[in-house]
C-alpha cells in the first residue's frame, strides 16, 4: 500500500543569496509599516555607520530599488546620504543624541537605579 505525500502548505522558496538579504529586510520591514508611509520610507534610505563608505550604500540602493520596481514600478528609492566618511561614521551617534535631547523622549528615559530595582520590565511599562 503506497502512502500520498503531502504536500507543504507553501513551495519551498528559493534561496536567497546574501547579497540581497540586507535589501529584502529594508524593504519588508517598510511594508510591515502603514501602507500610507511605504513610499516615503523607501524614497528615503539612510545608511550609517563605518561600512557605509564600502560600497554597501550603493549596492543597498540598487538591491532595494530592483526589489520595490518589480512590485511598485512607480516607486523610487532615494538614498540619502552624507557627503563625507566621517559623516557617515557618527550618523548612529548624531541620531542618538538628537532623539534623546527631544523632550518627547525624556518621559521614556530609565535611569540605572530604576531598572536595577524594576528589572527588564521597566522598559515594557516606559517605552509601550
């Protein structure tokens, strides 16, 4: 008695080469968002950091810009970017300090003694 296999609810996808995993995160982590800020998010991509300058920027933006024309032809990915190394090397930095000076943020603060005493969960009830 021969036994049917089953098939998987979902083909099995392809794999994905590791050169377009970064791109495939961008862009579905743009779509998770309101559908309304989709192209907004897209059209403009800040890359940061050290490796920025390596070519990763460019590679980024042609990766993500293949990924969204072949559902959103419309769609137009910008990168934005500093013009310099050092700029781009201190962009995690600057957005750090700029968000934490704001005073929206100053009520999500948790200071050492607080989480000491709360623990982990100090973060769930401040930043919800």
């Amino acid at each position: 008695q021969q036994q049917q296999q089953q098939q998987p609810a979902t083909p099995p996808q392809p794999p994905v080469p590791e050169a377009d995993l970064l791109a495939r995160a961008v862009v579905e982590t743009a779509l998770q968002c309101d559908s309304d800020v989709h192209n907004t998010l897209l059209g403009s991509l800040v890359v940061a950091g050290g490796n920025a300058c390596d070519g990763v920027s460019e590679r980024l933006h042609r990766d993500v810009q293949r990924l969204v024309s072949a559902s959103y032809p419309a769609w137009h990915v910008r990168p934005v970017c500093p013009p310099s190394h050092c700029d781009r090397a201190n962009l995690a930095w600057l957005g750090g300090s700029i968000l934490g000076s704001l005073s929206t943020f100053h009520e999500m603060w948790v200071a050492a003694r607080e989480y000491k005493e709360v623990g982990p969960g100090i973060l769930d009830s401040k930043c919800p």
